[in-house]
C-alpha cells in the first residue's frame, strides 16, 4: 500500500475540523469513551459515524448557503 501523508488542503482548517469532530462525538454520545480510550481504541463503526455525520452536516451548511450566494449574485 502507498505511503500516503494527510495534508489538509488549507492547513488552518486543522484545528477547526478537529474541533468540529469533537463536538459531532459530543452529539453521538461518544465523547466520554474518546476521553478514556482515545480515537485509536475507538471502532470502525464509531469513528465512521463521526466521519459521516461530519460530512453530512458540511454539506447540509453548505446547502443552506447557496441561496444566500445565488441572492447575492455569486
């Protein structure tokens, strides 16, 4: 397998992200089982539910915004 590195793409978006997916764990109730065992011991499933929640709620703003740039002329 390829020896892959995570760069964000716009590297001061990595404490907000990191922030964000904290507070969606808060949401799902799995924010003590992070503060005990760490997003390592953390399963698939859990993390995945983390991970898609924080897509769906980004894509959810980003619809909610698109009216708001179409009024504006962008």
């Amino acid at each position: 397998m390829a020896n892959r590195s995570r760069k964000n793409l716009v590297p001061e978006a990595g404490p907000a992200l990191d922030r964000f997916k904290y507070e969606v764990a808060e949401d799902l109730g799995l924010a003590g089982k992070i503060a005990r065992v760490g997003w390592g011991d953390m399963t698939s499933r859990e993390c995945g539910k983390v991970g898609g929640n924080m897509v769906r709620r980004m894509v959810r703003y980003a619809e909610e915004q698109m009216p708001q740039a179409e009024k504006q002329g962008g």
